[in-house]
C-alpha cells in the first residue's frame, strides 16, 4: 500500500510551490502557518507575496508586527500573522535566523503545534516522522479502520501513520505527502472518488461496502454572517486600509456596517481585537500593531 501510495504521489500531486526541493525551511513553515484551516488556493498569492517580501526569518523579524498582519490580508485568524512574527524574532535571535529541525526546538517557537513541528521536520528537513492532518486522519479511518470517517484527534493517530513509514527517510516523507494529497484531492469527506484512488483495493471501508459508521460529528460553528467574528473583520480590513491609525469611533463604526441585532457588539469585538493583540489603541486611535 505505501508503495502504491509513492509511486501516485509522484505522478498526481499537486504541483505546490512550497514542495519545491528548493524551497527554504522558512517558506515551508510559513505555508505551514498559511494553511491551517484555510485552503490552499487562497494561501498561494499570501504566501507568494510573503517570501518575497520577507524571505528568511530576520527580514521579517525587524519590521512591525502589524505590517505582518497586513500582510496576512483576508486569510483568517489574523492572530497566525503575529505568532508567525513572534516565530521569525525567535529564530533570528536563539537560532541565527535559521529554521530548526529539531522538533522539542520547533514546539518552543511561538505558534508552533505538534502538528507543525513535525510538519515541518518532515517536509523542510526530511526527518522521519509521522505527520497527520484531516485529511490524512480521514484516510486513515477509512483505508485501515473501515470507518467512514474520522472521529476526534487521539495520539492513537500517530501510532497509524508511523505503521506506514517506510524506514528509509525519503520514502517515509513520500508517505506522509501522500497520504495528505490523496483526503484533499480523492479521498475527500462528501464525495470519495474511490475509482481514482492508488489504494482501494486495501481500503477496509471499501472492503466492508461502504458503511455509514461514522462517527458522531462535532458540533458546527456557529454562522459566519452576524457574528463576532464578522464585526472583529471588518475592523481589521479597515485597519489594513489605513495608512495609519483611525479614531476609535471610526473603528466601532465599521464593526457596526450594515447594522448589529446587538448594540454591544462593535465594542466586544473591539476589545476583543486588543486582548489578543491585534490592534494597539492610544489616545482615542487604533492602529495595527
């Protein structure tokens, strides 16, 4: 199965500029940042305009924060923008501005998971570990458990993937490459193409007729359009808009566009912004950080 998986991976992945063998172990964690929770279409042009405006972690380290978070645009969880320069201050100053292949040294920089940390050993530097995302964990369930899909993230999911390593190196960052690209692109959560996929004949849940044995699913996260998260955006465009700082008024304005159903919530989602950092007030302005 891990050979089916490599030689599909070689011929039907995705041609993605961060897998490049010449890409930097700094571009490799910045789209590691980019692409939690986001798709890989809207991080391109983010990642793009990043690595070459800052293409190593000092470039980055001695300009403001907020600039990073203008940068950031309209990807979502603008807090990433500022752990990720929080991440590049870190490796300038404790690692001469060069990314870290060690994982316990990479789960000391800020904003840095397990996930990431492996991710980026495995896929900046070639180490030999076991990487698991959604999507991998969906292939998982299905290829090795027979079930339809994923239930919550346990440490048993490592424990599946490092099963599949090969023992050499190269092979074992070809599987956990794979694996990923084959949830994201075939073995997708509403409509597998399981007559396009490089291992259904090992498939325990193609095997087992495709039960519906899926676990409970998580609750949904609660609407987009009027809600806290909506006001705390169009703050943040604003500010992204903005040469320099706006009057806090301004700010609650914007929050407010189109009208709130909560008349508390302009101010929520202000106070919100500066409790995570996001935005600096003084003397009635705000401004990026």
């Amino acid at each position: 199965m891990t050979r089916a998986l490599i030689e599909w991976y070689a011929r039907a992945a995705r041609d993605l500029p961060w897998r490049d063998p010449e890409t930097t172990p700094w571009a490799v964690l910045v789209s590691e940042f980019m692409l939690q929770q986001t798709q890989v279409d809207r991080v391109l042009p983010r990642w793009a305009a990043w690595v070459e405006r800052w293409p190593t972690p000092s470039a980055l380290a001695i300009d403001e924060p907020g600039e990073a978070v203008r940068v950031w645009d309209r990807l979502g969880y603008p807090r990433r923008a500022l752990w990720l320069h929080r991440a590049a201050v870190e490796i300038a100053d404790r690692h001469g501005d060069r990314v870290p292949a060690d994982i316990d040294e990479l789960l000391a920089l800020t904003g840095i998971g397990p996930y990431t940390a492996r991710a980026v050993a495995v896929f900046a530097f070639g180490e030999r570990h076991p990487v698991v995302d959604t999507n991998t964990r969906r292939v998982l369930a299905r290829a090795v458990h027979g079930r339809a899909a994923a239930g919550m993230p346990a440490a048993a999911d490592l424990d599946d993937m490092a099963a599949l390593l090969p023992e050499d190196r190269a092979g074992a960052a070809a599987v956990n490459a794979a694996a990923m690209e084959l949830g994201a692109v075939v073995c997708t959560a509403r409509a597998p193409r399981c007559g396009e996929c490089p291992i259904a004949r090992w498939c325990e849940w193609r095997g087992a007729g495709y039960p519906d044995n899926a676990p409970a699913k998580r609750p949904r996260q609660a609407r987009f359009a009027g809600s806290d998260r909506q006001a705390r955006g169009r703050i943040m465009a604003l500010l992204r808009r903005s040469e320099g700082a706006v009057a806090v008024e301004r700010a609650l304005e914007a929050a407010a566009d189109g009208g709130v159903g909560d008349p508390e919530q302009p101010r929520r989602a202000y106070d919100s912004l500066v409790a995570d950092g996001l935005l600096v007030e003084r003397e009635g302005s705000a401004r990026l950080p």
